[in-house]
C-alpha cells in the first residue's frame, strides 16, 4: 500500500501475513515428512545391520551351546572350529582346552579302575589258587605254604591300604597334624630304618650331603616319615643290585631342597612327567616283579603339595632317577 501526503511522503509494504505463515507451514509438513521418511530408513538400516550382526554372533553361540550339550552328555572327543580372532574364538578355544582335559581326566579314571581291579585280581588270584591246591590235596598246609599265603595276604594288605591312603589325599581328607618338626632329625631317623635293608639290597647309602643342621618346619612328622619310606621303597624296587643310593640336602634362607638319586637303569625322558600320575610305572606291563602299584610316588606328591611345597623328577647324575623336594622353612 502507497501512502502520500501534500508536504512530504513515505513508502510504505505491509506484510503478506496470510501467504508467509502458509508458506511456513507447508516448508515444516515438508520437513516433517521427511524427517519421518529419514529416520524410518535409518531404523531400517539399523534394524538390518543389527539382525545381520546378531545372526552372525549368534551363531557362534548357539554352536557352543550345542556343544556344552554334548560335552555334559559325556562326548568328551568334540571340538569346536577355531574361526576369526574375536572374542568368541578365545571362547572356542576354552571350550577346546576343556573338552580335552575332560577327555584326558576320563581316560584316567578308565586306566585308573581297571588299574585297580588288575594289582587287585593278581594277590587274590594266588590266594585263590593256592588255598584251592590244598583243598585238592595237591599241597601241604606246611609252613612254607603258609608263609606264601601270609605274603600274598600281606602284600594286598598294603596295596589296599595305599589306594586308601591315595584316595584321601586326592579328596583332602587325609589327616596332618602339624607341629614344629626338625626335618633333618626326621630324614635321619628314616634313613636309619632303611639302612639294614639297603645293605641286605645291596644299595650302597651315601648320606655324607645331608646338612647335619636342624632344619625346622610346619609339618607332620608321620607324614614325612611316609614321604621318606615312599621314595627310599621306590628304589629299592628299581634300582639294579648293586647301586648307589644317594641323599642331599640344600638349605637357602627360605626352603630346604632334599634330593634323592640313584644309580641305573633311568627313566626315559617322556615318562618323567608321569611319575607321579597314581598307578603309573615306567615298565609297560602292570607285572607285579618289582612288587610296586605305583602308588607311591603319588601319595609323595601329595603329601608334599599338603606342606605347600613341590616335587620335580628329572634324570640323577648317577644314571637313574633323582627327586627333587623343596619345603618351605618355618622362620
């Protein structure tokens, strides 16, 4: 609208109102709309990446929840396929390493029973066979019958009594009373046992490394008694007569190491890592000539691992076997 005057005049627009706010609000529906197009595409995009990530993680772990499935139905043998370097491989991986040692632990426990029921059926089978020659009349009752039968008897005694002792201290159930014990005094007095029967297996004793030294421990004294018996028993079944038995002692500010070596045959590099495992023994056969179940070396570990310390086999420089202990010194 134009607006003039006879002295002076203005110019002057008034505002197209009605035209500017249709405009604005046909440019916001517009925004609006496509606001709404943009975002249902990127929740599209979204949703599609998103199940396309899911099924790509989540296949993996339905596989492995399969495969716990069987693993806890006893297929011990699965292994999963190592794919990628993710996290969930790492997880396959683990899954891997536990289905093998579940393997292995069961294939133990299967050598472990039969084991068992062989060193078991060998003593009962000559008592059987003997008491049953003097029921035919075929053998006197005599006395030399009677002390082969006292033998059997007593060797089954003892091997019943070792997977006893093997059996608690593999559950933790086996009973240390512990007190302060001067080890050296401990070794000594065992030694001492032993040194008749050494002689009579022609195993000559060298002690002369032994610390004369009170060396003091936490420890059950019994039970390291049964340490020493164990390990000095252990060569007098596998040392060729006649041999060399030697036993050390290396004392540093906080364990004291015992050593204990004999002279040949070895022990083939392979097998020293087993010795301990329970029933295990070098000899392929589960013969009972050496008079050992191979029990022995394990109730040792055991007993050891019970005074927080550890044992070790490695080959002895007099060309048999050498243990290896160390304990920790009660300052």
């Amino acid at each position: 609208m134009l607006c003039l005057t006879s002295n002076s005049g203005y110019l002057g627009l008034h505002p197209r109102q009605r035209l500017t706010e249709k405009v604005d609000l046909e440019f916001a529906d517009r925004l609006q709309t496509t606001l709404w197009i943009v975002g249902l595409v990127m929740l599209l995009v979204a949703g599609t990446i998103s199940y396309y990530l899911a099924r790509q993680l989540g296949r993996p772990i339905q596989v492995l929840r399969q495969g716990t499935r069987q693993l806890a139905n006893g297929n011990y043998a699965l292994r999963m396929p190592l794919i990628g370097h993710d996290e969930l491989t790492q997880l396959t991986q683990d899954f891997n390493q536990l289905a093998e040692r579940l393997q292995q632990n069961e294939q133990s426990r299967k050598q472990w029973i039969a084991d068992i029921a062989h060193e078991l059926r060998t003593p009962l089978a000559i008592l059987r066979g003997e008491i049953e020659a003097i029921q035919d009349g075929i053998n006197q009752a005599d006395a030399q019958t009677l002390a082969s039968l006292h033998q059997e008897a007593v060797h089954l005694e003892r091997l019943v009594n070792d997977l006893y002792d093997l059996s608690m201290s593999d559950n933790g159930a086996l009973s240390y009373q512990k007190s302060r014990v001067n080890l050296t005094q401990v070794l000594q007095e065992t030694l001492t046992v032993y040194h008749t029967v050494l002689q009579e297996k022609q195993l000559y004793l060298d002690s002369q490394a032994i610390k004369p030294q009170a060396v003091w421990l936490q420890a059950d004294s019994q039970r390291l008694h049964q340490l020493f018996k164990n390990l000095l028993e252990n060569s007098l079944r596998y040392t060729d007569k006649p041999g060399i038995l030697q036993v050390a002692t290396y004392i540093s500010p906080t364990y004291i190491e015992i050593v204990f070596q004999d002279s040949a045959p070895g022990v083939p590099p392979e097998a020293l890592s087993r010795l301990f495992d329970r029933l295990y023994r070098v000899e392929g056969s589960r013969n009972r000539a050496t008079g050992g179940a191979g029990i022995g070396l394990s109730i040792c570990k055991n007993i050891v691992e019970a005074h927080q310390g550890s044992i070790s086999a490695a080959p002895a420089g007099l060309g048999g076997l050498a243990i290896r202990i160390k304990l920790p010194i009660d300052k």
